[in-house]
C-alpha cells in the first residue's frame, strides 16, 4: 500500500517513476545493440568469433541468435511483460558479455567488444575493455533494480494482473 508523504507524493511513486526509467533504458540498450547486429549479421559473426572462445559451428549460431534475442528483451521491456524475468535474464546475458570481455582483456586480445556494432579484431590502443565493462555495470544495474523492484508504470503486465501487486511489500522497502 502506498503511503501519502507531507507534500502529497506516494512514497511508491518515484520507485514507480525509477522502475520505469530503469525499464525503458534497458528496453533501449536491447533494441540498439540488438537492432545494430541484425542490420549487419556478417559483423556479428566478426565479433562472436574474435573472442576465440567458442567452437565455429557455436560461434555461427550464436551470433544468428544473439540479434533476434537482444530484440526480444528489448521488446518485452518495452511493454512492460514479465519484467522481473526479463531482468534476471537480462542480468544473466550482462554477466556472461561481461566474462567475455574481461576474458579477451585477461588473454591480451585486441578486440571491439562488438556490443554495438563493430567488433572483431582492432589495434591494441583502440581497445576499451575498461568502459565496456564500466558500460555493462550500469545496465547490470538497471536490470538489478528491476529484479528487486518489478513495478513500473506503463507496463502491459499490471493491466494483466490488476487487482494483484506483482511487487507486494514495494520491493522491501
């Protein structure tokens, strides 16, 4: 239950007002990179491939799937559904790009991280391992938020749970 402060704001409503922001930026980070790598699919190979981590045959399908995934988190927070999955998902996908870059920094490779178009192999001065991962952190935050406090407004998922809070207790606090 929301409660009135002095000045007539819900304490819940800048959580809501957060939540939402939170939500949209992620949506955002989704539907760019996603976008980016489905425009140019043979660039997201490059990428998939220069962290030498994986087998051909998993680098080919990963990156015919990354594109088209990115894009489905990002619409699904873009309207709002099932947003505390979609951020533990979120989250998840983060911290594996996450290892993937501090994986290629740790090997010495030289590398565009490819997280928004690019990628592959680059000079060792145009490397900036340190900002990517600086980058990932905050969206981790966004997708951590999320995970603690679902609640947004403008989602789809609170007119198909009205009359049920998908965040009883307002996220603990």
């Amino acid at each position: 239950m929301a409660v009135v402060s002095s000045d007539g704001v819900t304490s819940r409503s800048w959580r809501d007002v957060v939540g939402t922001l939170a939500r949209l930026g992620l949506a955002a980070v989704w539907l760019v990179s996603g976008a980016i790598k489905a425009a140019d699919p043979m660039q997201t190979w490059a990428a998939v491939h220069a962290y030498q981590v994986l087998p051909p045959s998993a680098v080919e399908l990963v990156a015919a799937v990354l594109p088209w995934f990115e894009l489905a988190l990002g619409v699904l927070l873009l309207i709002g559904l099932g947003v505390r999955h979609i951020a533990v998902i979120s989250g998840l996908v983060l911290l594996a790009f996450m290892a993937g870059v501090t994986q290629a920094w740790a090997r010495g490779l030289s590398i565009d991280c490819g997280c928004f178009g690019g990628g592959g192999a680059v000079d060792p001065d145009k490397t900036s391992y340190g900002t990517e991962l600086l980058r990932d952190t905050g969206f981790l935050v966004l997708a951590a938020w999320l995970i603690i406090r679902p609640r947004t407004l403008f989602a789809l998922e609170n007119v198909l749970t009205r009359g049920t809070d998908p965040d009883p207790g307002g996220g603990g606090t």
